[in-house]
C-alpha cells in the first residue's frame, strides 16, 4: 500500500465559508458537524461575500431609473460589479460582461445571439447547460475524446471538413464538472481560430478553481455562475466580445433594454435597443447577485489563486489515494490518471447501487456528496459503459420497485456514479471523514436499511 500524501496543513487554511458549523442528525444516533462535498453543483457561499451582501442590503434600491441617493449608489455598486467581473476575466477592449442567472442562462443567451446560420461543434462530454441550447443552429456532435490531443484533433478535423463558409461557434468546457479534467481550451481556441470560427468557453467549474483569462486564453466568450463561485444562488456571466450580442434581438423585450420606444405609423410600436449590455438585460436586474459575483472575484483573486490551487491539489491527490485503496472503487477518466483536474472525482463502487451509497454517506457520516448522472449523460454512459436505457428504481436496473440492490452481490452495471467536489472551503476533516467513509461503507456495509421514496434512496424510516 503506497503511503497517503500529506493534507496541506501547513500550507494555508480554507476560506470561511457559511455553513462550517451546521450540524446534521445520523441515523445512528447523534450529531456530527456537515461536510459538505458537493461544490461542483453549489459551493457554499463565502463568508466574505455573505457579509458583503448584508453591508449593501439597508441601501438596496432600484437601478438605472432613479433619483434617490439609494437608487443611485445601488446603480454604481451594479455597473462596479461588472467592472470587477470584467478585470477578473482578463476581458479585452470592447467585451461587454452580460448579468445573467445561470451559466444556463448565458449559454442560451448566446445561443439565441448566434447570426443565422452559424454552425456549432460541441463535444458530447460536455454538461447539458453547453450541449443543449442550440437548436436553432446547425450542430455537430463530436465524439468523446480519450486525451487532450484527441481533442484538438478532432475539432480541427471537423472544423476543416464543414461544407457552410457562414459564421461557426466552437462550445468547450474548461473542467469537466464530471471527472474535474482540464480541457486544453488555449489549444482549442487556436483550432477554432484556425478555421474562422469563435469559441465560447463554459467555465462554470473552472472558475472557482484557476484562473480564467479571456485575452490570454484567447476565447470569444466565457460563461459561469455566481453559486459555483462562492457566491449565492441566482446570477451568472457572460462575458466577451459585443458584436453578435449588439447585433442579436434582446434576449427579453421590456424596460432596460431599450432606449427608446414610440408609437409607429401603423399603430405599432418602435423600438430603439441598447446597444451595450443592457440590451439583454431586460427587467430590473439582480444588483445583489452581481455584487455578491463581483463580491467572490475579489475574494478569490486576494486569496491567491496559486495558493488556492496548492492547497486543492494536496486534496485532489489525498481523495485519489484514498480511493486507491479500496479495490471496488473505481474512479471515472476520460484522459486518464495523469490528466491535470480540479477537486471533482466521480466513482462507482462494485456491486453498489450508486444512490445507496450516497444515501449511506449523508445518513450515515454527515457528507454530503452527489450521486446520478450529473447533467452530462452521454458523458457518463460513456464513461460506465452502460446502455442508454432509464434506470430503475434508486437508478439501479437489477432492482425491484422499492428494494436495493445487495452491495455484495454483484450484478448490472449501475446507470449512476457517486461524486465528490470541494474547493477552496473544504476543511482536511472533510476529506479525511469521506475517505475513512467509503473504506468503511465497503468492508463492512451500510449500518441502516434504505429503500426507494420518490425516486431517491433514503434511510428505511420503520427501523428507528
């Protein structure tokens, strides 16, 4: 058994995040403080920003229309925001940083601001939020890769044998949000180039973990959301070049977006649009979801990414190892052991049910970890080998309604994988307890009896 790498105790702390001293009832009986292993859906939010917000909120007001003090100085902490986002992505000359909800919502917005047209490639690895929206566009699927260089090859391949000479977009991820691998984005937006065509880069995992520099990645756009960078729920980015958003309808109609509107000769209306961010920003925006982004931003860039990243390598390498040591795990690769990745590692265990195991580790051990598909399923089919088929009940095809699976038994391979993600508000404690977790869970099974509720695994209430 190779020796466990040292956790970085000696090198720096977490950053205080909210919820580091909430307690969770087990079944077992007690409490134990919550370790929260699931930052690749939600990082909590940091304590900083936390307090950040509630300095603005007695002087919260209405942007862009008013008179009042309150209004005013809630106009410029909004547009400082963006200003703050725009330096913390490195943006060029002339981008414009458009206030979303969502990574889903700025891909979509981009999708809805691509000329007529334009022909999109898009890995079938990436997180439904990039693979999904655009329908209205020509799209090409590209197949999963197997190493950084399969992919660039793959894209100049496809890029160079596309028949239309009109506008092409390339969407790519910059980590997996399923095996936490870095992409080559740098390389593949010199492809994307190569052949005329744009590049928007999908940095809702990359972004709370390196940094993300349009100019010096040289991608036309980046797309991430407020809550996987330490932030709360509700606001996004999209930020990069101005053109084909000036050009595009509003992505919502309604006041903000528009300049002017006066009644037309036929009984209609005409509309003069903004020409800058405000055209997709209709409504009145989220000022606290931008300054609690803006917020996060600061506080990662005064934190030091280089230390950020030391720190969660120590804990990327500790999980890896832990899981190494148990023969029934087997954690999930697209580029193999070797390929550089953030702190997201997703798993199957033998002859466990994916949900059971993860249900286990909540009522169980107080962690919190994420168990399914993960919003990428062709990726994970990929990955599992498994057939595209809808899983049954806990998302296990060998059991029956109501029952699971027996973890010492073997059987079909499981439509499902277990991951874990932290960042840079994860204690030691936190991994140590998950690793120590899984090595128990296997040897010597589940303490509590489970079953099927809603479609979800929990712990079998009638034996308390």
């Amino acid at each position: 058994m190779s020796p466990r790498p040292a956790l970085p105790s000696s090198v720096h702390a977490p950053l205080p995040v909210l919820g580091r001293e909430v307690l969770v009832p087990l079944v077992t009986g007690g409490e134990v403080g919550y370790a929260a292993l699931d930052y690749a859906a939600s990082a909590p939010a940091l304590q900083r920003v936390w307090d950040d917000v509630a300095a603005y909120a007695p002087y919260y007001g209405s942007v862009h229309r008013g008179a009042g003090y309150l209004s005013q100085l809630s106009t410029d902490l909004f547009e400082q925001s963006r200003a703050t986002v725009a330096e913390f992505l490195g943006c060029r000359p002339g981008d414009q940083v458009v206030f979303t909800r969502s990574t889903t919502d700025s891909l979509n917005l981009l999708a809805a601001a691509v000329p007529a047209g334009t022909s999109v490639f898009v890995f079938e690895t990436e997180h439904h939020a990039s693979l999904l929206p655009w329908r209205e566009a020509d799209v090409t699927y590209l197949g999963a890769p197997r190493t950084p260089a399969e992919a660039v090859a793959t894209l100049d391949r496809a890029l160079a044998a596309r028949a239309a000479d009109g506008p092409a977009l390339v969407c790519v991820t910059g980590a997996s949000n399923v095996t936490g691998e870095l992409w080559p984005v740098r390389e593949l937006a010199a492809a994307a180039h190569a052949h005329g065509a744009r590049i928007v880069l999908d940095a809702a995992q990359l972004a709370p973990h390196h940094p993300v520099d349009i100019a010096e990645l040289d991608v036309d756009w980046v797309a991430f959301s407020g809550h996987k960078l330490y932030a709360p729920f509700g606001s996004g980015v999209l930020a990069g070049r101005a053109d084909w958003l000036r050009a595009a309808e509003p992505y919502l109609a309604g006041g903000g977006a528009s300049r002017r509107v006066a009644r037309s000769a036929d009984g209609g209306v005409d509309v003069d649009w903004h020409t800058t961010a405000a055209r997709h920003e209709a409504g009145s925006p989220n000022v606290i979801g931008a300054y609690a982004i803006a917020s996060a931003c600061r506080a990662l860039t005064e934190a030091g990414f280089d230390l950020l990243v030391e720190r969660e390598q120590a804990l990327v390498a500790r999980v890896r190892a832990g899981l190494a040591e148990v023969p029934e795990v087997r954690v999930l690769s697209l580029f193999g052991d070797d390929a550089p990745r953030v702190g997201v590692v997703s798993f199957v265990v033998e002859g466990w049910n994916s949900s059971h195991f993860a249900a286990a580790l909540s009522a169980e051990y107080g962690i919190g970890v994420r168990d399914g598909l993960f919003c990428a399923h062709p990726l994970l089919r990929t990955l599992l080998g498994a057939a595209d088929q809808e899983p049954g009940e806990c998302g296990a095809p060998e059991a029956a309604p109501g029952e699971l699976p027996d973890p010492s038994a073997g059987g079909a391979p499981t439509l499902n994988a277990i991951r874990v993600s932290f960042g840079a508000g994860t204690p030691d404690e936190h991994v140590e307890r998950f690793v120590d977790a899984v090595r128990e869970l296997v040897s010597d099974g589940a303490k509590w009896r489970y079953r099927t509720e809603d479609g979800r695994c929990v712990p079998d209430r009638d034996q308390a």
